[in-house]
C-alpha cells in the first residue's frame, strides 16, 4: 500500500505524481476560500518568454482575488 509522500515514511513518487499531490492539499484549501480557477501544469506568457508554473491557483478572499504560483521540488 502506498503512502502519502508527506508523512514521515518514506516512499518513492514521480515528480508528477508529487505535484498531484501538492494540488490535493491545495484543492482541500480552496473550501475555505471562493475558489477561482486551480489547475495544473499552466503556461503563461510574458513579454519575454512563456512560463510552465507546476500550480497555479487562483481564489478571492475579503474581495481580494490572489494568485499562487507554486514551483513543487
């Protein structure tokens, strides 16, 4: 049986499977706040190249919308 890579035994994952996992936790998150958008493996462009953010997450609290970028390593 396969165990969460975040309790304290140790265990082998993928690094992709390691991002699915992060987004778990981060989608667990989301129903404390008005979610926006969650999505993983997002490209976004800037004026100088386009960028592959492993999270991105997107979610309004106190009429604010913030968004997350998390690199998962």
């Amino acid at each position: 049986m396969r165990t969460s890579p975040f309790s304290e035994e140790s265990t082998e994952i993928t690094p992709r499977e390691f991002e699915k996992e992060v987004m778990k936790l981060f989608t667990a998150k989301g129903s404390e706040f008005k979610l926006l958008e969650i999505v993983h493996d997002k490209k976004i462009q800037t004026k100088d190249q386009e960028y592959k953010i492993d999270i991105y997450y997107e979610f309004e609290q106190a009429n604010f919308s913030l968004k997350v970028l998390a690199e998962c390593k």
